[in-house]
C-alpha cells in the first residue's frame, strides 16, 4: 500500500481533489438537506463546506476516506448553523446529527445501486430481442445453456457466444449510463 501524500493546491494532485469534492457534492447536500431540511439553507452550508474542504485541501491525505472528512466538516458547518439559529423553534440535538451523518454515509452506495438498477432496466430494452430473450430464458427463468441449445435448435457453443455478446453488449451500455449520470451529463431513454 502507497504511503499517504498530502495535497500541494499547487501540485497536479489538485484535480484528484477537486475530483474527489465534485463527486461528493449530492452526498453531502443530502446529508445537508436532510438535518436542515430547507434546501436554500442547505446549500448555502454546502458552499461554506466546499469552501473549508477547498482551504483545507493541503491537509487531506490522498487515499484516505474523503466522503468521512467531508460529511464531518459538513456536520461542524450544520451545528454551527444551528448555534447561529438557537432562536429558531426547531433545532437538532448534536447526537441526531451524529446519526444522520452516520446514515448519510449510506446513501451514496444506495444512490449507485438504483443508478445501476435504472440503467439495467433501461439497457435491457436496448438489446436485440434475441439476446434479450435469451437473456431472459437463460437468467430469469433459470434455464441451463444445454436446455436453451436444445429447445433453440442450436449448438451450445453458439448459444454461449450470443449470451457473452449479450451480457457484454448490457455490461457496456450500463456503464456508460453509469459513468454519465455521475459527471452530471446524464442520457436520454
């Protein structure tokens, strides 16, 4: 394992950081929103924490846990909030913020797994019949590739070639959903 570098803002590695904060900004405007619960408030936060992750940037140390230190700076700019606002009516006990970053934590990799969910459905119906078909006989039905050769009067060979395009074919396309969606391009059915 690479020894831990920290950041010269000056130094190539910036782009690394400035990868690692665009990538993380739903996550934490989702932990935001969800203890401020108004989102003009929540972004305003948000751009208070870009900015103190940004000034700290030289402090981080490259391969360590990004998403961590920044929904815990995210989590200092929320209770500073809430201090600035005691007078408010409703105000958050520090240990329900605590909590929420903890779950917060979790909806990054819950957010991917929909994407990828999405994009399988919407891929599926970007095949070809016959490999979505196949697809569907060999995965959702369960049927075994000498059954399918049999039943499609093909050799098993073949049928395993088309199965590889296939999922390849899937594999691609979902990918590329993937990817998109995350740099903020998104695509069209």
């Amino acid at each position: 394992m690479p020894a831990l570098q920290t950041i010269d803002p000056e130094s190539s590695q910036t782009d690394d950081f400035i990868s690692l904060l665009t990538g993380h900004q739903d996550i934490l405007l989702t932990f935001i929103r969800g203890s401020i619960g108004d989102l003009a408030t929540a972004k305003d936060i948000l751009q208070e924490v870009n900015l103190i992750l940004w000034k700290k940037s030289s402090q981080f140390k490259m391969g360590s846990n990004f998403k961590a230190w920044a929904l815990k700076t995210a989590q200092f700019q929320i209770l500073g909030n809430y201090r600035d606002k005691q007078r408010s009516k409703l105000v958050f006990d520090p240990d329900l913020v605590d909590q929420l970053a903890t779950e917060a934590s979790h909806v990054d990799d819950d957010w991917k797994k929909d994407q990828r969910l999405e994009a399988l459905e919407i891929c599926l119906q970007k095949l070809p019949d016959k490999q979505r078909s196949l697809l569907d006989s060999r995965y959702r039905a369960g049927g075994s590739i000498k059954e399918l050769a049999q039943a499609l009067n093909s050799s098993t060979s073949r049928l395993k070639m088309i199965l590889f395009r296939a999922r390849k074919n899937l594999r691609d396309c979902i990918m590329m959903r993937v990817e998109s969606s995350q740099q903020g391009k998104g695509l069209t059915q």
